[in-house]
C-alpha cells in the first residue's frame, strides 16, 4: 500500500475507482480537487446494484467488490439488498442471447489454462467444505482474499474461448460461494452482489443449469428476508431458464424454494403442490447425470425444506416428521437448521419439554458454527419461548443453555429465516 500511495504522490499513476473513492472520502474532498477524473470516482459507484452488462464490466465490479470487501468498506459491508435488482437480474438472464466466444488477449496478463482453472475449482471446493462445516463467517474473507489476489489476475490474462468458459463458470461457483457465505454472516446488501455477479459469470460461460441454481439461491434469500413473492419468482424463473437442460434434481431443488416461500405466503395448497412436484422430479434422480455441485441435494435435505414449509403452514405435526428425516449426520450446518425447525415445530405442537431438549442438542451440534443465519432460528425460537419463562423446562434449558456460544449470540436480537 505505501508503495502505491508512493506512485500516486509521484504522479507515475492515479487511484482506480475504488482507492480513488476511499481517499476522497477519507480526506473529504472532491474528486476534480484531487487531480482526479470524476469519471473514475463516481460517488456511491461501488455501492450500485445492477446486474453487469457486459463480461469486461462484469470482471470490473467483481474485482471492485473483492477489494472493498477486502478492505472493510462499511457502506458496502453494510448496504441493504435492492428488491428491483432481483427481477432484473432474472429477467435479464432469462432473455439474453447466445454468449458470445470468450476470448481475452491482455498484452501484459498471464496465459491461462485449463489447469489453472482446476486449481480454482480445487481451492473452492476447500473453502466449501468449510463453509458447511463451521459456517459462513469462519473463512468468508479467506475465500475473498483469494478471488482477489489469484483469480482476479486470471480474468484479466489471455485465453481461448474453451478456457475462458470454464474459467467463467469456474468463478461463478466460487463467487456463489463468498455470496451464500456473506448471506450466512448476514451481510445481504453485499451477498446479493455476490449473486449477481456469479449469475452474470455463470451466463457468459453458457452454463445455464449453474445459472439457475444461482436463481435458486438468490430465491432462498428472498424469503430469508421477507419478499415472498419475489422468491417465488425467482425460482419460477430458475425453472423457466433452464427447461431445456434441466436435471432432475435441479428442478426438485427450484420446486422446493418455492415451496419455501408460498409457505410464508400462507398459501399452503400451492405450497404442498410445490413440494410433491420437488419430491416427484427428485425420486427420477440419476447422480451420474447431475452436476457435481448439486448432489448435495437429497432425501435429507428435501426433508428439511418440506419441515420449513410445513412449520410456516402451522402444520406442526407433519413439520416434526419430515425434521426427523432430515438429519444429514454429514452437513454440520444444515443439521444444526433441521433441529431447530424440529424444536421450533415440538414447541407450536405445546410439547414444551421435547422442544427444549431438542434446542440443546442443536446448540451442541451449533457450536462450532459462525454463522449469523444460526444466531437468528436461536433468536426468534427464544422468542417464541419467551411466554413460558416460568416453566420448569425453560427454566432448566436457560441454564445449561447459559454458556453456549449461540446462546449468548442471540442477544443482539431476532431476524426471520
């Protein structure tokens, strides 16, 4: 850093977009009264929400991103996610034409090959289980740290046009990856540009069926945080866009978010619809057939979200069956969230005593968890528990729950889920 400030100082070179903005802020000035191109420090520039028009300004806000991230810009960290940006998104995806070849020739970029986007894969799928392990927080900005400083580099080198499609869709997956991650530590605002940005990736490498799966996630968050509506969309859209390569596991997985979001439209007829169409599609599985990164999506993990979708409906009873089917034993954080739905359903079922014996087992499971997404089903499950202070269950499961981290956490307040 000191070496580029040095550069700047010396009139050898000027502060891109992203420097440029930090030091105008910082010393509260204009850019013209730095000696800069207004152009190059459009304030609020990096805080857009836009789906990206073109592969190269794609590569260009995702390497801004990256380092704002990097460098703890606060009104990125902690900018709110746009509604409108999600239906533009999508429908900007499900219209596009045929990608255009990827070809890149930077006269002083690295050659890049299909090794090197093995290595990128290699490293995300690292980061990956990581994240299922011990949560989003835990190495969120180590994933970020190396999409800056090694994939960034790539993106701006030379390749032909089968490398670069692998390389595109290659940094679609691992910048889904820092998306669901941001999402996890409750970073929204920048987690949907994550999605974004994978989602432009994903297009112009002509993956359509990841594309989708990125549509799928941008669904789940959607209904995280309350647009119902618009996260039915987007899994609609999710299925639309890939009809004609579809999987099934991949349509089970589109049924099954917007199954997740008419349940919190109350619109359970729809909602059960919406799973038996999940449940039918993903019973015709071939593995073989499927992408690597969506085998993941099972039995156990369809139990799950049917046990979300029948809690939201109020149909405890059916919420406690399909919870009890839903236990992985292999996904730390996806079991800690099928516990909780199980506590959460004990408890509207007035079977006070089996709840908070089951919230204990998930603070056990939830230990190891950095994860504000965790921290939330704690929250609004001690909410709802709330009335029932006095009782000697909740009493009981107040003390031994005393010390555990996830407890503790949930202080700072409730978020839905």
């Amino acid at each position: 850093m000191k070496r580029r400030v040095a550069s700047w100082e010396n009139g050898h070179s000027t502060p891109d977009e992203f420097y440029g903005l930090l030091l105008a802020g910082a010393l509260d000035l204009g850019a013209e009264e730095l000696g800069l191109s207004p152009s190059g420090v459009r304030d609020g520039s990096l805080l857009e929400v836009r789906y990206p028009p073109s592969p190269e300004a794609a590569i260009s806000a995702v390497d801004q991103l990256w380092r704002a991230d990097l460098h703890g810009y606060e009104p990125l960290l902690n900018a709110a996610p746009s509604e409108p940006a999600w239906s533009d998104a999508s429908l900007r995806w499900l219209v596009a034409p045929e990608p255009a070849p990827l070809t890149a020739d930077a006269r002083n970029g690295a050659r890049v090959g299909l090794t090197d986007v093995a290595v990128i894969k290699s490293t995300g799928d690292t980061f990956a289980m990581l994240d299922d392990q011990f949560g989003g927080e835990h190495a969120r900005h180590a994933v970020v740290q190396y999409l800056s400083a090694d994939v960034a580099p790539l993106l701006h080198g030379r390749y032909a046009d089968n490398v670069g499609r692998a390389l595109f869709s290659t940094v679609a997956e691992v910048t889904l990856l820092s998306a669901w991650m941001s999402y996890d530590a409750g970073q929204h605002g920048l987690a949907q540009r994550y999605f974004l940005q994978a989602l432009r990736f994903a297009q112009d490498s002509g993956d359509r069926r990841l594309a989708g799966s990125i549509l799928s996630a941008m669904s789940h968050q959607a209904t995280f945080l309350g647009h119902f509506t618009q996260a039915a969309t987007l899994a609609r859209a999710a299925r639309m866009g890939i009809s004609g390569v579809a999987t099934p596991t991949l349509m089970a997985q589109f049924h099954a978010m917007e199954a997740r979001a008419l349940a919190r439209t109350g619109d359970r007829h729809a909602c059960e619809h919406a799973l038996a169409e999940a449940a039918r599609h993903l019973d015709r599985r071939n593995d073989g057939d499927e992408p690597e990164w969506i085998t993941y999506f099972d039995e156990a993990e369809l139990a799950a979200e049917s046990a979300h979708c029948f809690r939201d409906v109020n149909s405890a009873r059916q919420a406690v069956e399909y919870a009890r089917n839903a236990m992985s034993g292999s996904h730390v954080r996806s079991d800690f969230f099928a516990t909780m739905v199980l506590t959460d359903a004990h408890l509207r079922a007035g079977d006070l005593e089996e709840a908070c014996r089951v919230a204990l087992d998930a603070l056990d499971l939830g230990e190891q968890l950095r994860s504000a997404r965790c921290v939330s089903y704690l929250a609004e499950f001690r909410t709802a528990l709330a009335p029932h202070a006095k009782n000697p269950a909740v009493r009981e499961l107040n003390e031994q729950a005393a010390e555990h981290r996830l407890w503790l956490a949930t202080r700072g307040g409730q978020a839905r889920k």
